[in-house]
C-alpha cells in the first residue's frame, strides 16, 4: 500500500476501535462535564478572564487523558502488527490526525456545556472557536508526539509523559489564554494575528520534528 492508503486504512482501525470501546470519548467527556459542574458549585461567579483560564485547564488535562492512550496503550503484539503492515511515517500521521479529530469534537462539546452552565459568551465568538480548534490541533500534536516518546519507558510512561509535555505545552497554554483573551474583549482582529501566527509555527515545528524522528523511535 501507498503512503496515504496506508493512512486512511490506520485511522479507519482507530475509528472501528474507538466506536467498538468508546473509552476516549465517554471517559473524557465525563471528565469535562463533571469538572465543569464542580467548577460551577465553586465558582458561582467568577470574571471572564477567570472562567477562560479555567476552560484550558480543564482542556489541557481532558486532552492529556484523551491523546496519551494513543500509543501508551497499545500492546506489543498490536504494536508488532502494526509494524509489518504500514510504515512508521504513515503511523504518525494517522495518530495526529485521529486525535485531532478527536480533540476537535470534544473541545466543541466542552465549549458548548462550558457556556452553557456558565453562560459565557466571548464578545468576537467565531475568534474564540478557532482559538479552540487551533487549541486543539496543538494539543494533538505535542501529545502524540510525546505519547510516542514515552511508550518506549515502559511502565515509566505516564511520569515521563507529564515531564516531557511541561515546556512544550507551557508556551502553548500562555499563547491560547492571551489569544482567547482577545476574544472575549471582542479586540480587533489584527492584534490576534501574532498569536495565531504562533500557533500555526508550533503545531508545524512538532509536526516536523515527529515526522523526522517518529522513524528512528518506531525502529528501537
């Protein structure tokens, strides 16, 4: 098979797997809708500028809990199947372009209960989506990428994960809060050009460097 066959045929299995199991989905959808209610009983009131730094917190871990089983899970026999069947670059890709699926759905879910329980509506709204969806698409590819790094630790995995993501999502968290910022304050657009610039050079930095590394790591 091709490249992209190769691709559509790993994200069709990741698909068929997700919709037989549901664990991603239903677990973390749990997650952010249980954290958004106890956020709520504590936080009645709270300013906007509060409520948007909660809202990436509770993303940043529901994504952790959502994108690292994408390779910390996986048994070695499928891991070995894997292998004979399609190449490492075509792994990579399909499990970026899963999660991102993935993170995009939630992320919409949690946006909707989150301003819905806590009527929040950000002044520029459609900014605030595609800071969401850029929020998302970053998260996807740092933890892939990490997830497919701390695999090779064996049961240190999960530990070397949190260490390894730190300062690759720090700046990303600071970027999204500053960027959704403006949208709340309904600022020009221009003055967000900078952020989403940024974003964009993130997500294509890690994009290359798994795409040139995942190889060599896949090999081991």
């Amino acid at each position: 098979m091709n490249l992209l066959s190769q691709v559509k045929y790993l994200i069709k299995k990741e698909l068929l797997l997700e919709w037989r199991s549901k664990y991603a989905l239903n677990g973390v959808l749990l997650y952010v809708v249980s954290t958004v209610f106890v956020c709520f009983l504590s936080f009645v009131s709270a300013a906007p500028i509060t409520l948007n730094a909660l809202f990436w917190i509770i993303m940043l871990f529901a994504s952790i809990n959502a994108v690292s089983k994408s390779f910390l899970q996986e048994s070695r026999g499928r891991q070995l199947y894997i292998y004979t069947i399609a190449s490492p670059i075509a792994l990579i890709i399909s499990k970026t372009i899963y999660n991102i699926l993935l993170m995009m759905v939630l992320t919409l879910i949690a946006l909707f209960f989150y301003s819905l329980v806590f009527r929040y509506e950000p002044q520029d709204f459609g900014l605030y989506i595609l800071a969401t969806i850029l929020g998302s698409l970053s998260f996807s590819t740092v933890f892939t990428m990490i997830s497919a790094i701390a695999s090779k630790a064996g049961g240190n995995g999960s530990m070397l994960m949190a260490i390894l993501s730190f300062p690759v999502v720090i700046p990303v968290i600071i970027v999204l809060i500053k960027l959704t910022k403006n949208a709340i304050d309904g600022l020009d657009r221009s003055v967000s050009m900078d952020e989403i610039g940024l974003l964009l050079v993130i997500n294509g930095l890690v994009a290359a460097v798994s795409l040139l590394l995942f190889p060599y790591l896949w090999r081991d």
